[in-house]
C-alpha cells in the first residue's frame, strides 16, 4: 500500500511517504504505553485542556487544514472548513462535559449489607484508531476527544490516501501541547494491524470503514480478545410519506445523497417513496439534482465535488453497470461532469427490485436509489429490508406520525424531516452490517474504559 496524496480533482500525484516499518510500528506501541503511564494520572480537567487548545487552533487556521482536506479527497472548500468546524465542536463537547460524565456512579443497592457500592470509569491504555478518507479531521476527533479525555493513548492508522491530513491532525495536537506519545500517527500497512492488536499493551480497535475492513479487524481482535467498536457501511433509507411537504422534502433529499458528494455512509442512498406522491417526487428531485453544479472543489461556486479518487470512480461506474445488467434502469441527469479527475455522473436509479443485488447494496457516490412502496406499511418494510442499519429519515407532515413510524424502523440512528444528521452532541453508531458500538457524547467515552465496581462494606463475618 502506497500512503500518498492524489489531488482527486487533476488525478496529479503530489506528494507520496513511506509505510512504517514494523520497528517504528513497535516503538510508537512503546511511546504511547510510556506516555500512558503519567496520562491516566492527569485528572480529566487537566486532559481536556488540550482538546481546548486544538480547538482554538483549528478555527484560527480553519483555512489551512481545510485546504489539505480539499486538496486530499477532494471535497468542496466549503464543506471542508465545515468538517474543520464540527472537529472543533467535537473537542469542544469534552472540554464542557466528559469530568461530569466520568463522575464515579453510586448504585441503588438492595441490601443495606451490600454496602455504599460505585462504579468508576479508569482508563485501560493504547488504542489503535483505524479511520477512513471520507471526513479526514472529523474522523479523528471523533475518537481522539473521547479517548483522550478518558485517560488513554491513541495510535493512529489513517487512510492511505491522507498522509498529509494525518501528520496535520498530528502536529495540530503537538502544536496544543498535548504530551508527547498521547498521540501518534503511524502509516501502517493492513498487514500490520495484527502486530499492533496482538501487542497486550493495546486494549483494542475503533475502525469507521468498509464491511469487509471491518470483518477483517474485528477478526483479529477477537482472535487477540481485544474489545472492538465497528462503524461500518450504511444504506440509509429516505421515506417519503405521502403527506410530506414535497419541496422542502425533496430539497433535503438533494442534499441528504450530494453532500460530500454522496461519499457518506449516512447520506440518503435509498429513497423510498410512497406511490401516491412517487412521480412529484421523482419529478422535482431530478430536477434538484440536474442543477447542481460540478466543478472545482475549491470554487465556492461549486456543489459537487469530485469522488476521493479513481479506483473509487471506476468501483461506482462498476456498480451502475451492474445494478443494470440485472434490469435496474440506470437515468444520468444534468450538465456533463467535468472529463478530468475522479467525476461521476449524477445518476438515479429506479426499477431495482430485490432480486438485483443493488437493492442491497451501498452506492457510494452520487447515485440515488429511488423505489415506489405501496403505502406506510410497504414502506417501512422496504426501509427495513437491508443488511445495513446505520441511519435514516422519515418525512412527513405529521411529527407524530413521523415519530412512529421511525420507531418501526431498525437503525442505530433515524430522524423525522432532515437526513442523518451528525453533530458533536448526538451519538453515531448502527446494528448489523452497519457495526456495532457507539462514538460521541457519553456511549463514545466509556466504550474503553474499565468500568470497575468499588464497594465499601462494613459488616461482620458470618463466622
């Protein structure tokens, strides 16, 4: 595996680095064990001083680190100092509430003879973080704030199209003053996360990835009894019921499937409308997606952004092609995208049924999957039937009726009347292809700690 930067934009290679070797992989272990030793002594006030600072750090040169996200994967300018935004934010919810969060926790118990009985929450040691190019920074602080703010140490294996965001999102926390070893990347190669996992100073793996990524970690985690959080891939549905608000839905719907340009695993992949307003829908969507406007990232003018880079270009030319040949019809809208770099047609998908492998797949880009369901019911079946289970929406006119609905649907997130939303102060996390575990707010920061009973008891012995 080659770690270099590939401007998606111009394909141009811009700058490559070396993979670790596996002395360098063994010496940052030892450096991240050492600095875990005075870090878990630090009380949580005296840790999140230094999410504070980088926070500080990454509004005060928003641009520069949005630029290297830009320049890495391809995503427009704007979202890019967005991502730098929301990773502020992200540091920022520790800094406010992971020492109340961490409080000891006394338990109601039965029997006075049980005694006065607490749970407290102590930092375990080395984590190795595995995260994805989608979202460069936010990936990173998604784990880092919680972890750091419970008292263990990270090792970061980013991917490889995002050496330069890595060593930035490094230098950002030494720049912070964060203690040298709390945090380190590393450029790992696949077959060197066993060499890491199977080290017993490492406590365990966060990956945010493909489903066969995931399956392969999770594996050898279990194989070295490592405790594993996986956020994997999702196929969002995106209801539309029939008395939903049909402009406002559809706006949304655009966005929901184009942002990032469609490389999100809880962007709106399937949209599953009801038949009574299915032709409106199809109808005013398309021309939502017909004027966005395809360009280069850094334009502020421009909405749709090239994909991160070839392989993932052709991989989704691949797939249209395939839901196809298995009688899907495949529609391309809007102006031509530019020839040069990793562009994809906006296409949409209808008349995928579920004997298409497809309809059970996650398009990565932006391709929308658009299926008529008979009524509430045909639905919230449709939305149902995946292996996935990361997030989704539901649109209405009707809150309570949304909120019900939503409530029959089985995904570790779900929202009435916007697409999946992500935000410093909500939990992220699915059920069954999607992963299992939870980042963010209070579920992210005791994922890895020893939640260890402490109880005092003054009784005499029964003999």
């Amino acid at each position: 595996m080659t770690f270099a930067t590939v401007n998606p934009y111009t394909n141009e290679l811009v700058k490559s680095f070396k993979s670790a070797t596996r002395e360098e992989i063994v010496s940052a272990i030892d450096k991240a064990d050492l600095a875990f030793q005075s870090w878990k002594k630090r009380s949580v006030s005296e840790r999140v001083v230094f999410l504070q600072n980088a926070a500080d750090l990454l509004r005060k040169n928003v641009d520069k680190y949005a630029g290297i996200i830009t320049l890495e994967m391809g995503k427009t300018f704007a979202e890019a100092k967005g991502e730098v935004e929301l990773s502020a934010q992200i540091l920022e919810y520790y800094v406010r509430h992971a020492e109340a969060q961490l409080q000891p926790r006394k338990l109601p118990v039965m029997d006075p003879a049980e005694g006065e009985a607490e749970l407290v929450y102590d930092p375990m040691g080395v984590l190795l973080a595995i995260e994805p190019w989608n979202f460069p920074f936010y990936q990173v602080a998604r784990i880092l704030a919680p972890q750091l703010s419970a008292g263990n140490t990270l090792i970061l294996k980013h991917a490889s199209n995002l050496p330069q965001s890595a060593l930035a999102f490094e230098a950002l926390m030494k720049d912070a003053g964060l203690p040298d070893g709390v945090f380190i990347n590393q450029f790992i190669e696949h077959d060197d996360v066993e060499l890491v996992l199977a080290d017993p100073r490492v406590i365990g793996v966060a990956l945010t990835g493909s489903e066969v990524a995931g399956s392969i970690v999770a594996a050898t985690a279990g194989k070295h009894l490592k405790k594993a959080i996986m956020e994997l891939g999702g196929a969002d549905a995106f209801v539309v019921l029939d008395d939903a608000d049909m402009d406002k839905t559809v706006a949304w719907g655009v966005f929901g499937r184009h942002w990032n340009a469609g490389q999100v695993c809880v962007s709106s992949k399937r949209m599953i409308i009801d038949a009574k307003v299915y032709d409106e829908y199809l109808e005013k969507y398309t021309a939502g997606v017909a004027a966005l406007k395809a360009g280069d990232p850094m334009d502020p003018e421009t909405q749709l952004a090239p994909l991160s880079s070839q392989r993932a270009k052709e991989n989704l030319l691949k797939q249209i092609e395939e839901a196809v040949k298995h009688g899907a019809t495949a529609t391309e809208v809007g102006p031509k995208v530019p020839t040069q770099g990793c562009f994809v047609q906006p296409t949409i998908l209808t008349n995928v049924t579920p004997d298409n492998p497809a309809y059970y797949q996650e398009f990565f880009g932006p391709v929308s999957m658009i299926i008529k369901a008979k009524d509430e019911a045909d639905a919230i079946r449709i939305a149902n039937d995946s292996p996935f289970g990361l997030g989704g929406s539901v649109f209405t006119s009707d809150n309570e009726r949304g909120r019900r609905v939503a409530g029959q649907i089985s995904t570790g997130m779900i929202f009435v009347n916007h697409p999946t939303m992500v935000k410093a102060d909500l939990p992220f996390g699915g059920v069954r292809r999607s992963g299992f575990g939870r980042e963010l707010i209070d579920l992210g920061l005791k994922e890895f700690v020893n939640i260890k009973l402490i109880d005092v008891v003054d009784i005499d012995a029964p003999f």
